[in-house]
C-alpha cells in the first residue's frame, strides 16, 4: 500500500469521525476509540465528547478542498492548533516503527487531529489527494480513503451504498430487459 500503517489508520479514523453519527455519548465515544485502537488513553469525558464531535466539520472541510494551497492550509491548521510534536516509537504489538505526534495525555480531540493531519500532510505530499473521496450514491454524503490498489472505490461502507446502487442498476436493466421483451 501507499502509506505506513499509522497513516492509514489516522485516515480511517477521520473518515470514520466525519460520517459518525453514533457519537451520542461517552459509551459510544469509548466504542468508537477503541475500534480505532486509540490507545493509551484516559477514559473520556462530556467535553471529550463534545470537542471530538466539534472537529468532525474542520476534517470534512478536508475531503472539500481542492488541492494544493486551501488542502495544505487546512492540514497546516490542524496540526498547528493541536500542538503536534512528533516522534517515533516502537511500543510493540506488531506496528513496528512509527509516529506518535501529541502526548498520550494531550486533550483527546488534539490527538486526532494532530494524527489526522499528518496523514493528510503525507497524502498531500505523496500526491494521492484523489484517495480523499465522496460517495458516489445519490442519497449519500459519506466521505472514504479509498485505499483500493487500482483506486476504482466509489461507495463508502456506512450505508451499504455500493450494494444499494448495484441492485438498483439491476433493477433497471431488468425491467429495460422485460419492457422490450
């Protein structure tokens, strides 16, 4: 693949937190973290809550911007207001060497964003914006990496719309099939 695997889980992540809709307590936020192995942590409070769901629109503003100088300030902005400071580690369990960039005693919603914007600092440098994509479905707003080898992904996984979308083709070649027949 593309990225390290620290950039990708930083880029699921984020997408994952733009299309959450979950989010409706500290229960569900701790679900949710631990689902994206964001670890250690202290347990999560109401303002933990509240400031993670407070970022989910400046990391939808990613996946809108153009690329070039409106991306890279928007990645630059992330990173300066969560006070990233990088370092690599090997802390075991099979990630090998990698980047921690806050504290693991760092505001919850600065650790993400400081993890969200260095993998969208390595998409942009790498020249892999056009993984940053939109559910193609109608009736979606989902944002996704696509992460595919050939980058052919349209759909998102929140909403089962890749399968929506395929049935419905079906549907109308069928009756196109059955009205001419």
């Amino acid at each position: 693949m593309v990225f390290a695997h620290d950039t990708t889980a930083a880029l699921v992540l984020a997408a994952d937190l733009v299309n959450s809709d979950e989010l409706t307590d500290v229960a569900a936020l701790e679900v949710f973290l631990d689902k994206h192995l964001v670890e250690p942590r202290r347990p999560a409070t109401t303002a933990d809550l509240d400031a993670v769901r407070a970022l989910r629109p400046r990391l939808r503003a990613v996946w809108q911007a153009t690329a070039g100088e409106p991306l890279a300030d928007l990645v630059n902005g992330l990173l300066c207001d969560s006070g990233a400071r990088p370092w690599l580690t090997d802390h075991g369990g099979g990630w090998g060497w990698h980047l921690h960039v806050t504290d693991h005693d760092a505001a919850l919603e600065h650790r993400i964003a400081a993890q969200a914007g260095f993998a969208f600092a390595d998409v942009v440098r790498l020249r892999e914006t056009g993984r940053l994509r939109h559910c193609e479905a109608p009736d979606c707003d989902a944002v996704f990496v696509d992460l595919s080898k050939n980058r052919s992904r349209r759909y998102c996984d929140t909403g089962n719309c890749g399968n929506r979308q395929h049935v419905a083709a079906y549907r109308e070649r069928r009756a196109g099939r059955d009205a001419g027949g």
